[in-house]
C-alpha cells in the first residue's frame, strides 16, 4: 500500500482506552507528530505513556477516538499498513530475539517479507554500519551485552526500514556508557536518516534534545510543546504529574533562586555562559 502524502505521521483524536469494562484509562487523548520528529511521551508509573504505544504498534485497538498515520486512519482491516510504516525497540532486547546469531536476527524480518535471499545481505550490512555492530555478525545475540543486544535489536528493526521507529523504555536497562551511545544514535536516526523517532522514557534529560514532549498523567495528556516551555512555563502541571526536571534545568532554577540574572535552561552551553558572565 502506497504511504499518502502528509504533513503528520501521526494523529491521535479523542482515542479513549480501558482495561477494565466500562472503566476507560485512557481520556479523549489527542496530539500530533510530524514527520521527521524527535518526540518523548513522559510520565510516571501508570500515567498512560505505555499504553499509548501499544497502541502505536498495533498492540491494543482504541475503543473510540481516530488513530491516523500519514493521513490514512488506522483500523483492523489495515493493520499491516501499521506495522509496515512503525518499528518498535523494546525495553528487553532479549524479547526480540529469534535466530542464532545477530546476522540470523536481523534476517529473520525480511525473511517474513520475503525478500529475496540475494538482496539481504546488502541490508543487512548497511544497518549493521549505522549502528556500528558489523563486528558482531557471527555472534550469538544472547551472549551480547546489554548495550549490544539492544543495538542488534534497532539493526532488527531499520532492516525493514519503517518510517517511525519507538522506542519503549529502550534505555532502562542499560549502563550509563551504552545509553548514552543509544541516545546518541536516536538523534543520528532522526538528522541523517530522515526517520520519526518517539520515544517512551523515564529518563528526563532525555527530553532536551527533543523537538517535542508529551506528558501524560493519569491517562490524560497533560502537557505538549517544545521542552524548554513544558518544563520551564508549565512548572505546576509537571509537579502535579510528579517528574523531575532535567539535571540541567533543576541546576538553573537552583541558580537563578540566588541570582535573578541567571535564567532557567535546559541548554549546558546557555547555562555555563550565564554563569560565565556573572563570574566576570
């Protein structure tokens, strides 16, 4: 199926979802993300942001409200166009293994789009370049670190080459060093390979180099806009939903408490030169 031509990757309006009959958890969701975005959904335990995403990937069906991607709505007679168009990246890499080694991993998905066995190998080489595993072809992905696993599971995933990739939690069980690289490699996804990367964290630095944020809160969408005017102008909705600032904005704050000419930020570089100049 041909992908229409929109602005939007994707549009939620008034999507409402339980769990439970006749109780609804999700209320009257709606937000918009733009192709080619770097967006994170936050919130804490139980506030809505995992079950929006599985609602993204296909894994739960909304009981009312529209779900549409790239302008076409999403219903259960086009769910493969769904999962054609959005890849997802899993807390636990290990839920995604399939094959031996990493090279059977990652083949494994175009076998199931039976891709012909001549042109997987260049596929296969090319993602294993953009997040620099080529090394670790022959390994078996179950002895890998962390960091690696995770790595080989993205590879897994821009194999199939979908539009949107989400992330679910894909750094909470990493080390600092091999989240950093993931974090890293999120925003390569997005600047060099024209890909909409959304992101479901807990991890509030995080968010600074998002283009947008959406903060939910007991399974309503609270707050959405750049992250700078979320959690700098909308300080009282973030301390109803109970999450902490980045370390960078609360240093700020803590800051401009002692001197007024010092303003809040997320941005280190900003952060150091106000403090630069009132050290002159």
């Amino acid at each position: 199926m041909q992908r229409p031509t929109s602005k939007n990757a994707i549009k939620f309006s008034k999507i409402c979802f339980g769990y439970e009959p006749n109780k609804v958890f999700l209320q009257d969701v709606s937000f918009e993300i733009k192709e080619n975005e770097y967006v994170c959904i936050v919130g804490h335990n139980g506030s809505g942001k995992s079950t929006v995403s599985k609602i993204l990937n296909g894994l739960l069906k909304p009981w009312s409200g529209q779900f549409t991607l790239f302008g076409e709505l999403i219903t259960k007679d086009n769910i493969d166009y769904l999962r054609n168009n959005i890849g997802v990246i899993f807390q636990n890499p290990d839920n995604q293994f399939i094959g031996l080694s990493v090279e059977d991993d990652i083949a494994f998905g175009l076998e199931n789009k039976q891709v012909e066995p001549t042109e997987m190998w260049p596929i296969i080489k090319n993602v294993t370049k953009i997040v620099g595993i080529s090394h670790l072809l022959d390994f078996d992905s179950q002895l890998l670190s962390g960091g690696q696993k995770q790595h080989v599971a993205i590879a897994s995933v821009l194999a199939l080459d979908p539009k949107i990739i989400v992330f679910d939690e894909a750094t909470s069980m990493l080390d600092p060093k091999s989240t950093i690289e993931l974090k890293q490699l999120m925003l390569e996804l997005k600047n060099k390979f024209k890909k909409t990367v959304i992101s479901i964290t807990h991890d509030m630095d995080e968010i600074i180099k998002a283009d947008k944020v959406l903060v939910m809160n007991s399974g309503k969408l609270v707050a959405s806009g750049k992250p700078q005017d979320v959690f700098v102008k909308q300080q009282d909705v973030i301390k109803k939903s109970a999450l902490n600032a980045p370390f960078v904005l609360e240093l700020s704050q803590l800051l401009s408490e002692r001197n007024k000419n010092i303003k809040p930020t997320m941005n280190l570089d900003v952060l150091i030169k106000q403090v630069s100049h009132e050290c002159k």
